[in-house]
C-alpha cells in the first residue's frame, strides 16, 4: 500500500513528540500535576512545563512556562501550592507556586542546586536531597580576585589527584580529584511559612541534616513529621560495591542516622506506613551477584525487628519497566503504601509488560490492579482512598496520563497530547510473538512489520538487541523503531535469557557467558520471522546499544548471515572494558573476577578475539563522554574492521556520554537515526542473495 510521504515516521518527528511524565494527584484527588517535556530545535534542547489536568477530566493545561525546565511538581498537604523544580534561573532550584494566584516563589538559591521537593506533613519544611561541595573556589586564595576567565583557566591547569575507584560516572563526568570536584549528597530541611510567602517574604536558609564522605538520597518524611527515610552509601568498602541502605533521622537534625537494613543489598524508594510503624522500601539483596532480581520488603521503623521480604516467591523483578527511547519524564516508582496500611502497590515486569500490583502485608500472593499489553512507567495517589493517577505508554502510543480506581475500576485517559502526531502519521502495530530459544525456553519477542508492504511479499529485516543486559523490550512506543518500519524495515526485538520479564533463573543463566547464552535465543527469533512472519533471508541486519552492541560485535564474529550492523555505545573487548568503565570493576566482580585471575575467561568472551571472522559491513556510533562503555572500545572496533578490510564507518558524537539515544542533545539524536537509515539502506535494503 502506497502513502504519501508526509505520512510516514520520519527521525526529525522526534521534534513533534511530546513527553508526558511524573503524574502527582492533589490530596483532594480533584487534579493532577504533570510534565510535558518538549524539544526545542532551534535552541537544541529539551524544555519542561508542569501541567494540569481535572480528575474527573477536561482539558490539560500548562501552569508554568518559560523557556527552561519545571520539573519534579509536588503538592502542599492542603493542595492549595505546588512546589518544583526550575531551572529558570541555572541550577535547578525549589519554586513554590500558589494555586490560588501570583508568581512562583524561589525558595533556595544553592549554587550546586537543589533535589527534588518533599512536603512535611503539616506543610510546614520542604526536605530534599542536594550536592555539597567539600571545596569552594571563591574562599580558595588561589581564585580569589580572579574573572571567570581566569579561573577557568586555572582549573584546566589543576591536575586531578585520583585515589578512589569511582572516580568518574556516566553522565556526571569525573566525581573526584582532589581537591577540587569533590562532592556528595546530603539531605536538608527548609522551613516555609506560607504566611511570610504570601506577604513576598524570603523562606530560611535550608538546614543540612547529615554529612559525610558518602551520598544521602531520596528522603521521606514520616507520618507525624519527626523523622526522614532515606537511602544512604555507607558502607566501609562502598568504594568497591553499590550495596545502599535505608536509614532514619530526625527532621529537627537532633540525633544521629540510624540504620534500618544490613549492609548486604542495594535498596531504595523508602516508604513509610500510615501508621509510621514499618517502612516499604524495594530492592535486591543479592546486589553485589550478576542479574540480582528487584523485590518488595519492609522494615520496623523503629529498628526493633528483622526485615521482611514480601515477594519472594513472586518470581519477577519490580520496576523495570519496557525500554524505550522517549523516556525523559520521570515520575514515582517507590512502593505505595494503602490508606489503611494492609497493602503495598508496586510496579512489577512481565513479558515486555509493566503493570502494578497490590501486595498483601498479612503475606499471600500479589494481585494484580493495573496490567495488559502495556508498560506504566510511574504512578501515584492522593491521600485516603483516592484513585491512582500513572502513565502508560504501548507499541502504538508514547506515554499518556490515566486515572483509575484504587482497585483498577474505571480506567479513563485524561490526557492525549500526542493525539495530532499520530493522527498524522502511520504507526506500524508492533506483533507480539513467542517462540523457542535455543535451550527450548519461551522467548517474549515483538515484530514491527513495515509500513506499505503487500501480502505475501518478503521484506528485509532489522534484528534490534536491548542493552542490560538486565532489561526488558516490550510493549512501549520506539520512535526509531518506528522509523525503521516507515523506511520499509521489519523490526524484531526480542527477550533472550538474561532479560527481566521472565524471573530470576532466566536472567542468571546468562551469568558470565554473554553472547553463548543469547546468541541462539537471537537467531531462533530471526528463524522465526524468516519462517513465519514474512522476513527476508537474504536482507537481514543488526544492531544495538550498550550490551546490544556488545551482542552486535558478538554476532559478527560467529555469523555472516546479516547484511549490515550497527553497533552503538559498544563493548569490543572485556580485557580493557574491565579497567576503563565507570562501573565494570566494581558490579562485574562477582561475575567474570579479575582479567589477571581468569585471563581466558575474559579473552573467550571478547568479540574483537574473533575479528577474524569479521566479514558484515558494520557502522559505530560512539560517545566521547562514555564512561560506561568508554569510547576506546569502539576505537578498537573501528580498528579490527578496518585492517579486516571490512566497509566501517566510525562516528563519534562530542559531549555526549552513554544515555545519547534517550537523552543526549536533539540535534545529535537526529544525526545518530539518519546515520543508521543511511547504513541500513546501503547494505541492506537493496541487497538479494
């Protein structure tokens, strides 16, 4: 079927999609705050408004505007103020707007910043969590006097002294080298009274409740005001692990932190019950093993009991919702307590789904609230038993805004911004399928077929491989996948063992033996489409980012049955990936060891050992502020391909680190989709066997 060009997806209709996010319900439940996050071509950047909506619905409508970012809208305990997060004046900073009327109210003025806004629960302090720096150039002799200028100048001359493991991290950049970029997050309290800021008074200083050579996040008050859950890194040796804990402290700053879990897991999303007795929190306690599985735990606030873990026997993780590349909202994905504390709401994975659950506290299996064929990446309540506010996004559809009952019950959309995009455009229904792997295991797979094909007429085929490898494809809408099919590409994206989804035992066997293990549930599902789906054999490709393209050089050197490869933010070779990613060292431990302890493990399982075999037309995309898959691993790609003598092409993206396809600069987003158009249609598209 033929379609006027207009119509089809294009890489520059990124522009024209709006990205809704971080659904908040008024404690009356009458009205929901929202994000929409917009891309400014001209300005090549993202801009964010807090939005409004009825809850019975209506029409949504912007409360904020501006040229910057309004992120992170948090409702006072009486709903009469919103506070956020603003970038309007530099550094995100606290805002606080009265419904009622008027100007939005700085409230901080941190020159590194400010976290996002918790509400006490008189409305009274405002908690966040904010960077501290250990060192300040303007008390610094050195700078003092100086211009800008100078001290810029005078920073890029100061060598970094580095004597910590993480020293760098992706998207952060270097983290530590004394003296100079030190810095942790604490947690602080402000006072607001909303008397003085109604009369244009200025709010105090905020109070800083803990310090220390580690970082402090995600507070959350308890019911009756007099102390802070948190998640701190505390443990002596958090230089060599990521293992987090849930500790307590009193609001007034009168006491010391303390403790709530044991040292031996990564948790997060504190919780407190509605009676301030336990705290529901999430998270693995077998952090530090390979594809640790998320689960759902409680602990007595008081720290007189041991800790539970509510679904142990439920055999998937919670919180990893279906990738996709339109993901720049955040929103709550922390436990949700019920109005009378019988019960823990949730998100929780399965097969390329994400979908909330009621957790029992009396024990017993979850039951589920919210499901189908669709992925909810946040959600939220209001106070008593108001409904639950959350986006969902599905294969045909980005993220949108519903409501419904607690018990799931009467489901309605309260927003459809994207509506005029799709309206305009052919979106290609992606197909699920299910087949067997190459053990005989069932693989969650999804096939986008591509837009204007006849019945009965072969077409090529792209073979997309998610990065993780502990994540899930699914049902969420993939603007780039949709705009491969709009060029005339099938898309197959699949689950194979190591994905979430499909419970703990799937994701372990893939435990040091990348590539062996998924390898074959790959190619089981491009047999699939060839057999039972219509895909071209003679015009396949491949590709994928992060552990993806670690998986895309894996496949070029054991297979040259595609015509093309793509390979993005890559790993090429274990042996140096171990000592130059910000965060190999440390979680592959457990995994692989050290190269000098297990040299030929390392050696086997590296794609550029098998160069020799490189034969497939490959393009790399890179960038040069990747530290979690730094760029050398793709310069060493490049290098083998080339002395090979295979057709590559090397394209480094500047200023960009690992998150470019999701949240990297526009204008680079839109140069990445037509680099990979232009590869798939010199090798693929118009070749035949």
């Amino acid at each position: 079927m033929a379609l006027p060009g207009d119509r089809r997806i294009t890489p520059r209709d990124l522009f024209a999609l709006q990205f809704v996010g971080d659904p908040q319900l008024a404690p009356d439940g009458t009205r929901v705050a929202f994000v929409v996050t917009t891309i400014d071509e001209e300005g090549d950047d993202y801009r964010s408004r807090v939005w409004l909506v009825p809850a019975a619905g209506g029409t949504p409508r912007p409360l904020t505007g501006g040229e910057k970012k309004d992120t992170a809208p948090r409702w006072s305990p009486d709903g009469r103020r919103l506070a956020f997060l603003s970038t309007r004046d530099g550094k995100p900073q606290i805002y606080v707007l009265d419904l009622a009327g008027g100007e939005a109210v700085g409230l901080t003025a941190r020159k590194e910043g400010a976290g996002e806004p918790v509400w006490s629960p008189d409305g009274r302090r405002i908690a966040f969590a904010a960077p501290v720096a250990a060192w300040d150039e303007d008390e610094d002799e050195a700078y003092k006097g100086k211009s800008r200028e100078e001290r810029d100048r005078l920073r890029a001359r100061e060598p970094l002294r580095i004597e910590r493991l993480k020293y760098r991290f992706d998207g952060r950049g270097f983290i530590h080298g004394k003296p100079r970029l030190e810095q942790r997050s604490h947690l602080f309290v402000l006072d607001v009274d909303p008397a003085a800021l109604a009369a244009g008074g200025k709010p105090a200083e905020p109070r800083q409740l803990t310090d220390g050579d580690w970082d402090d996040q995600d507070p959350a008050w308890s019911p009756d005001g007099a102390a802070l859950a948190f998640v701190s890194y505390r443990e002596a040796d958090r230089d060599r692990t990521f293992r987090a804990d849930i500790w307590v402290v009193p609001a007034d700053g009168g006491g010391d932190p303390r403790r709530l879990t044991g040292g031996d897991g990564s948790f997060g999303g504190p919780a407190w019950s509605p009676d301030g007795r336990a705290i529901a929190y999430t998270g693995a306690l077998e952090a530090d093993q390979p594809l640790a599985t998320t689960r759902l735990w409680t602990a007595p606030a008081g720290g007189d009991g041991a800790t539970r873990c509510l679904t142990a026997d439920y055999d998937r993780d919670l919180n990893s919702p279906p990738m996709t590349d339109l993901t720049l909202p955040s929103g709550n994905t922390r436990p949700v307590w019920a109005a009378g504390g019988e019960a823990i709401f949730v998100l929780a994975a399965d097969s390329g789904n994400q979908g909330l659950l009621r957790v029992p506290l009396a024990g017993g299996d979850p039951a589920p609230v919210l499901e189908g064929e669709r992925g909810i990446v946040a959600f939220g309540t209001g106070a008593g038993d108001s409904p639950i506010v959350f986006c969902a996004t599905d294969g045909v559809r980005p993220a949108e805004l519903f409501i419904a009952d607690r018990d799931g019950a009467a489901e309605r959309r309260l927003t459809d911004l994207n509506r005029p995009f799709l309206d305009a455009k052919e979106v290609s229904p992606p197909q699920r399928l299910r087949f067997k792997g190459g053990d005989e295991h069932e693989i969650d797979g999804w096939l986008i077929p591509p837009v204007g094909v006849a019945a009965g007429e072969r077409f090529p085929l792209i073979l997309m491989i998610h990065g993780g490898p502990h994540g899930q494809y699914g049902n969420a809408f993939f603007h780039e996948f949709q705009t491969l099919a709009a060029r005339g590409y099938g898309v197959l994206y699949t689950n194979p063992h190591g994905s979430t989804g499909r419970g703990a035992a799937f994701a372990k066997e893939l435990a040091a033996c990348w590539g062996e293990k998924d390898l074959p549930d790959l190619l089981a599902g491009v047999d699939h489409a060839v057999a039972e789906q219509g895909a071209d054999p003679d015009r396949l490709g491949v590709g994928g980012g992060s552990y993806g393209g670690f998986l895309t050089n894996w496949i070029i050197g054991h297979t040259d049955r595609f015509k093309a490869a793509v390979s993005m933010r890559s790993i090429a070779n274990l042996l140096n990936f171990w000592g130059t990613s910000d965060i190999f060292p440390i979680t592959g431990l457990r995994e692989w060891g050290t190269p000098w302890e297990d040299f030929e493990r390392y050696r086997r399982f590296s794609p550029i050992m098998y160069a020799a075999n490189f034969a497939t037309p490959t393009l790399i995309l890179h960038q040069e502020e990747d530290y979690r898959c730094p760029i050398e691993q793709g310069e060493q790609l490049f290098a083998a391909l080339t002395l090979r003598g295979v057709p590559a092409r090397f394209v480094r993206f500047p200023q960009e680190s690992h998150g470019l396809s999701r949240n990297g600069k526009p204008g680079h987003r839109l140069q990445r989709l037509e680099e990979i158009l232009a590869w798939y249609d010199r090798y693929v598209m118009g070749a035949r066997g």
